[in-house]
C-alpha cells in the first residue's frame, strides 16, 4: 500500500520516460524531471515526492544508495518513445493500480458502488479503506491520493457539493496499449495462463472500456500468446512464461 503518497498525472509518467536514459545515475533522472516537468506544482518538496511515486512505479534501478542506477532497458521508456501520453494513458492507470494495495481496494469499493455519471465523496472511500486497512496515515493518503490520480487521468472529475467528484468515464484501450495492459496483470499474477473473462473483471481493467478486448486478444495471436476454449472458459497461454521474455516480446513489437 506504501508508494502513492501524492496524486500523479499521466503526462508526468511520460515526461519522466521520455527523460530516461540507460544506466543513468538516478540523480541525474531526478533533477532533470524537477526541471523540465511538474512545474505546475507549487514547491520543489512537492514535486520531489511526487516523482518518488513516479519512479517506484515506471522506473526499474539496480545498485543502492548513491549508486543507484536505472536499469540498462526499459520497457516503459521505448513504449513512451513509440507512442504519445494519451495513448498510453490506460495501460499507466492498469499498471498504477496492479502495484498498490490500497488502490485495487479502492477500485472495488468505486465500481461497485458507483456508476458512470454518480458522484462520490473522497470521505466515503477513505472510511471503507481505513476499515480495511487500519486508520493509518498512510492508506488514508493513499486513498486520497488515488481519488485526485483518477481525476487527472480523466476517470473522475470535479463535482459540486455535496459530491467530491464524479464518476466521468472508462478509458478505451487502443490495439497498442493492449499488451501493456496484460502486462500489468502479469505482474500482479505472475501466471502465463490468464482466463479471459476473469482478467476482464480485475480492478486492474475496471476504469478501462473492456468491449474492445476480445479483437485485441486476437490481433497478438500467435505473436504473444495462443488463445484457447475449452468447456471451463475461454484463456491465453503466453508464449513466454518468464517476465525477462514478455518483456522483450512486448519491445520486439515495437520494431516488428
């Protein structure tokens, strides 16, 4: 649940990519962000701990203390250089919420008490998560935190009183970004078998228009993966079981 302490704007996530450079020293990557993105926050701390987030997220390192360094490939940096923010915008918000706690429970809590055009409170929220997590600073702010992000990525919006925000839309998912969103799911999993229709009700795809996924899953077979039905459902088998494959199946798209 530790690691979305402040709100982050997909935008940002791109900027930063788009910053990265291999085996990079990881203050180098720091200070050219504080410089060249987030200028619209107020103080430079702000900033700082905003992009703490962004990097424990999008930015793989290797070494400690001083020494830390990004890693010599990135998967996220060559689809940020393929692509531009908004297309990406969905499988950034899949991946957000595959590796924080707080925000998987949060999402179940928003989809199944709300629907599209509803306003909500961010107290509501909060009270559920601290009753499932412990009335602890942290996952208060993360709730919070996850409220604000979902707004930025465009899934909420402001509302008047006595709503906080408003449940706007699901984001669609271009043919692109689909095997980032996989990805994602991978990560929070680590199974090479994905049973098709539970993946479509994971938190991870909930803020995302899923009626688009069964022509995704087609158009990456047999490049990624084999799809298969059988009488217990519809799956995919990935042709890589291994994260390091996955990885570089999903870069050799880029160039295929």
């Amino acid at each position: 649940m530790i690691g979305l302490d402040f709100p982050v704007k997909p935008q940002w996530i791109h900027d930063v990519l788009l910053l990265w450079q291999p085996a990079q020293p990881i203050g180098e990557l720091v200070q050219a962000a504080l410089a060249q993105t987030m200028q619209e926050l107020g103080g430079e701390k702000t900033r700082r701990n905003t992009l703490t987030v962004i990097l424990r997220y999008f930015v793989a390192t290797e070494g400690g203390g001083q020494s830390r360094r990004t890693a010599t490939q990135e998967l996220w940096v060559s689809y940020a250089r393929a692509y531009p923010a908004p297309t990406l915008v969905p499988a950034y918000l899949a991946h957000i919420i595959a590796q924080n706690e707080v925000a998987q429970e949060a999402t179940r809590f928003l989809v199944h008490r709300y629907s599209l055009g509803d306003g909500l409170t961010s107290g509501e929220l909060r009270q559920h998560v601290a009753a499932r997590f412990g009335q602890r600073k942290v996952v208060l702010n993360a709730a919070s935190a996850f409220l604000r992000t979902l707004q930025y990525f465009g899934v909420l919006s402001i509302a008047e009183q006595p709503w906080d925000y408003r449940f706007t839309r699901c984001l669609p998912v271009t043919q692109p970004t689909f095997p980032l969103v996989v990805w994602a799911w991978w990560q929070r999993h680590l199974s090479p078998q994905i049973d098709l229709d539970d993946l479509a009700e994971d938190p991870i795809v909930a803020f995302l228009q899923v009626d688009g996924f069964g022509a995704h899953w087609h158009s990456f077979q047999p490049a990624l993966w084999v799809l298969e039905t059988r009488l217990e459902g519809r799956r995919a088998m990935l042709k890589q079981a291994a994260a390091d494959g996955f990885q570089q199946a999903l870069a050799d798209l880029l160039v295929s």
